[in-house]
C-alpha cells in the first residue's frame, strides 16, 4: 500500500513529503495509509473538540507513550482541545485496600506521566476525564453533520446516532494523529452512503426494553453494520428527553461493546431519522425481530465468571458509561428508597455511581447528599469501571454491574437494574434466585 | 490437497504458520486483555465470549477472523502487542478490514516498525474453509493457501 491514491491538496502533500518535520509527515503517512485501507477519497477538516478513549496511564502501553513523547517533542498540538476517557482510579471515592492499592500503583503508574503528556498536547481542562463528553455539564457536545475523528465506542456510537455528527470508529492513536492535522479520511460514517441502514431491527417486547440488553442483543446480530431499529418510539416518545438520552447511551454502549456498532438510527427519534426516514434503509437490508424471548436467550447465554456463583458481591459499579444527571438522581432515589423498604440503612457492599468529574461536583459540594450517601454505602465516583478491572486483584472479587460494556471485557457479572437493587439491598439477586 | 484464496493485500509479506480461526468477531481488548496487563509473551485469548478462541495461544498464529470489534483501544492494545512480541504472525480478515485494526497494524507498521502482515476480503468460504491448527502460507500479493 505504498502508492497514494488518496487526493491530497497541496499543503497535505506538503505535509506528507516532510516540509513540516518529519514528526509530522510520520502522523500524516499514518492516517493517508489508514485511509486507504478504506478506499477513502480524501481527507476532511475535523471541527470542534475531539475525543480520546486513551486516559490511562497502564505502565504496559510503552509504545503509545513513546508516540505521544515524539508528537510533544516536535511541537505539536491539537488544533482543539480534547476530552478524553475516565481516569482509571480514584481512592477517595472508591475504597480499595493496601495491596489492591499497591497494584493499582503498578498497573497505572505512568497515570501522572501521562496526564502531563495530555496536557501538553491540548486536554481541555482537569475535569474533561469522562466516556460521556456530551453531557452539557461537559461540554464536548458536537453539532449537527460536524465531522469529527473520536475514538471511544460508546461515544463514537451517541455522537453518530444520537446527536448526527459524524464519525468514524477511530482507535486510539489514530485519533491523536487526527486530531493534530486537524484532518481524517473521508469513508464510512463520514459519507452519505456510510450512514444507510442494512438491518432493519423490530422491536416487539411487551413493555420497554432494557437497554443495556437490547443493545446487546442488536450487537451481537448486526456486528458492525448499521441498524434501524423500528418499535422504540412506542416506549421512548418522540422527545429527545434526558430519559430517553440515557437510554440510548446505554443501548449503544452495549451494541458498541457487544458487536462493533458505530451509528444506529431509531425510527422517529434520532436526528437523521427525522430528516430522512426509511431513505435511510439501504437497498437489500436483512430484517430482525427483538422480542421477549429473544432478550431472555441472550441473557441467558452470558457466561457467569464468578467462581463461587453465590457469592455475595464485594462491590456494585453503576455507570459504565457515566450516568448523566437524571440517571445519578435516579439510582439515589431508586437505593434509598430500596432501603427504607428493607428497613435497612446501608447498602450490603459498597455501590459505585460513575459520573463525569463535571456532574461529581455538582453533587459533591453538598455536604448534606455527601453525608446521605456515605450513610448508605453508596459514593459517586468518576473513575472508569472497566479500568478498575484491570487490576487483576481487584478483579478476583465478586463484581455486579448493570453494564453490559463492563461485562464484556472482565469478571463483572451482569444484572438487570431491579435485580442489581435487590442484589445491593440484600446481597442476594432475583427474590432469592442467586445464579442464572 | 491445497486450496487457495486472493485476498488484498493490506501490509504485504511473505509467511507460513498455523491457523487460528475465530468465527465471530474479535475482540481485540477483551483477547489480548490479561496478556497485556501482564506483559505476557506468550498471549492466551481472555475473551470469555469467544468459544473458537477462549485460552487458546494466540502468540505466532496466523489469526483467521471476520473482522475486529469492541474497544477503540483496539488498535491500542495490536501496538502494545507488537512492543511485547506477542503478537499474531499474520491476520486474514474474510471481511474488509476495520477500521479499530487497521490503525493498530498500522501504527505498529509506522511508528514501531514491527509488522503483522494483513490480508483481507478473503470472503466467507475462507473462513469456512480454514481450520484452527491447519498450515497456512501467506504470499506478497495476498494469496493464501490452506495446506
């Protein structure tokens, strides 16, 4: 792939041939070769604040490290600040014990290291470590039709579908690269043609989805294709209301993380449906029905990697991806009311509620609600769950999530939201059932 | 009795090795998580949903997949491989490639100069073809032959 069929203007060429620095020319090769691997046309300007899945400094990543040390070292900078992904740990939210700590020093010890390098190339600011950028309270909201070169999937898959920006399902790396040219190859999400559905996806539950299970189970049937799913508005209304945001983060996050899903459309409620309807449907589309028994078989067929499968929980993580702020209220409500129920006052391990460090503050400058959750057990944290993980000691604990991204990609065992209340209330899941 | 497929050719080279075919997409993190959290050399697929690959070695294989998916960290987690060494020889997509393993293979290819050499739009019958432990050559124009 040595021959450049992609057309470059002038200054790009320029680039390319390294009469801005051979730093710079590396960084252009880079994305001109990732573009032809798409028969991409040529490149397009990337407007606004972009987005990183990298925030972690895992020690292991030495080769993306050194990277970033090159681009900082030759003087180059985003063309616009950035946000990236949630930090990996945060003690005073999320107790941990000495070794656990000690590991975690370990794991992500260049975090620090890394932080600085963020800095230097363009963060936004000390609060912008978040999976969920587009909450207002963040601010990293991008228009309409906007072309952008994000990387991480839930985001990626909300600014696509939710909000009709525009971009591809950059990996990490080429998302920096991006975002210093201030360019990305045009192909896939970024054209017309790239945006049309080749599954039509019918909805037909008896009452509202879980989204967390539906998004999975779309996921795993169309892989990377795009879908248009019909049945929803039934369940959803056709106001993009923060209930309905919350939703589809959720949804997507799992067809993102289940399969490979970069941009869905929901009849009557995404942006691009509105505009164009079943235009959107590509010549040819495939046809699948979601019901019932359908979301109980793909529950069912998660693997549980609990050892003792009725273990009781050593922890519950919430927000994976990071709750927006009716979700946060909404998990308080749900717990405290659980409890008085129960005629309990704490929860019967600690429970996490991840949230951007934008919405924390918000919370956290009430001592009151501090005080009120410290009581219940319950934190708001704004660390990345499946960083946590990612410690291999504390992944030998007994984890519950309600998130099927977490799931996915460690030990985490998944419950539904009114069996993890039950879970976190009692310590015991589905009225007494401990293990599907 | 050898059959032979023409894909095209992503990052070009020769070589011979043992197939390891996963039916259903990869998922780069969720394989190579554990064996680069520990920096192992020797990597064993952690991907729980994966029944082709679950703990089978991964490290010199010539992996035979779809396409990847999961985490934007994907090509993240192919750079951090090929830093190790653990890496796959080769990996023969039947679909076109994605976007998540193009920019690891790429920037691995650019940045670290350590290749894995890729083949892609091998179609269906590849995969249906190809079996886990059958002999693999890769040829420069992207013709691969099944022993």
């Amino acid at each position: 792939m040595t021959e450049i069929k992609l057309k470059l203007t002038p200054d790009e060429q320029a680039i390319l041939d390294g009469k801005q620095g051979e730093i710079l020319a590396k960084a252009m090769r880079s994305i001109v070769t990732y573009g032809q691997a798409f028969n991409a046309d040529r490149l397009v300007d990337i407007v606004g604040d972009q987005h990183f899945v990298t925030s972690f400094g895992a020690n292991t990543i030495k080769p993306y490290f050194a990277m970033m040390d090159e681009l900082i070292d030759a003087g180059l900078k985003t063309k616009e600040p950035f946000t990236v992904d949630p930090r990996p740990i945060e003690y005073s939210s999320v107790n941990v014990n000495p070794i656990q700590k000690l590991v975690f020093g370990l794991v992500f010890g260049k975090q620090a290291d890394y932080e600085k390098q963020l800095k230097a190339l363009g963060l936004k600011n000390e609060n912008a470590f978040t999976c969920t950028c587009y909450f207002p309270e963040v601010g990293n909201t991008p228009k309409y039709g906007s072309m952008l070169a994000w990387s991480e999937s839930s985001a990626v898959v909300y600014a696509n579908s939710v909000l009709g920006a525009r971009t591809n399902r950059n990996s990490a790396g080429i998302d920096v690269l991006c975002a210093i040219l201030g360019k990305a190859p045009r192909f896939g999400f970024l054209t017309d043609e790239g945006r049309q559905a080749t599954w039509k996806i019918e909805v037909k539950t008896s009452k509202i989805p879980n989204a967390q299970l539906l998004g999975s189970a779309i996921g795993l049937k169309v892989m990377e294709e795009v879908p248009y799913i019909t049945g929803l508005d039934k369940f959803l209304g056709k106001e993009m209301t923060p209930t309905v945001e919350a939703f589809l983060k959720d949804m997507g996050a799992a067809t993102a993380s289940n399969g490979a899903v970069g941009l869905y459309h929901v009849e009557n409620v995404t942006p691009e449906v509105r505009n164009l309807g079943e235009k959107l449907l590509a010549p040819g589309y495939q046809t699948f029905v979601v019901d019932d028994a359908e979301l109980e078989r793909v529950y069912k067929s998660y693997p549980v990697l609990w050892k003792n499968l009725d273990a009781e929980p050593k922890r519950i993580f919430i927000g994976c991806p990071h709750l927006n702020r009716y979700q946060l209220d909404g998990w308080i409500e749900r717990i405290s009311a659980a409890l008085k129920v129960h005629g309990v006052t704490r929860t019967a391990m600690p429970v996490s509620l991840s949230t951007p460090p934008d919405i924390a503050d918000l919370y956290r400058k009430d001592p009151e609600v501090i005080a009120k959750l410290k009581a219940m057990n319950v934190s708001i944290s704004t660390i990345c769950p499946l960083m946590y993980m990612n410690n291999p000691l504390a992944a030998m604990d007994p984890i519950a999530t309600n998130s099927n991204k977490l799931r996915t990609y460690s030990k985490a065992r998944f419950f539904q939201d009114d069996d993890i209340l039950e879970l976190m209330v009692t310590g015991t899941a589905g009225k007494g059932e401990k293990a599907q | 009795m050898t059959t032979t497929f023409k894909g095209r050719s992503i990052l070009s080279g020769n070589c011979q090795g043992e197939a390891l075919v996963s039916h259903g997409g990869f998922n780069t993190l969720a394989s190579y998580q554990t064996a680069v959290v520990l920096r192992s050399k020797k990597a064993s697929c952690s991907d729980q949903n994966n029944v082709d690959l679950y703990k089978k070695v991964m490290t010199d294989k010539i992996l035979c997949l779809p396409q990847t998916i999961g985490s934007t960290t994907g090509g993240l987690v192919i750079m951090t491989m090929c830093d190790i060494g653990n890496q796959p020889k080769a990996m023969l997509f039947s679909k076109p490639i994605d976007s998540l393993a193009a920019a690891g293979v790429i920037l691995s290819d650019i940045w670290l100069e350590k290749r894995i050499i890729v083949v892609d739009s091998l179609g269906e019958d590849f995969l249906n073809a190809v079996k886990t432990g059958e002999a693999v050559s890769i040829a420069e124009d992207g013709t691969v032959t099944i022993a």
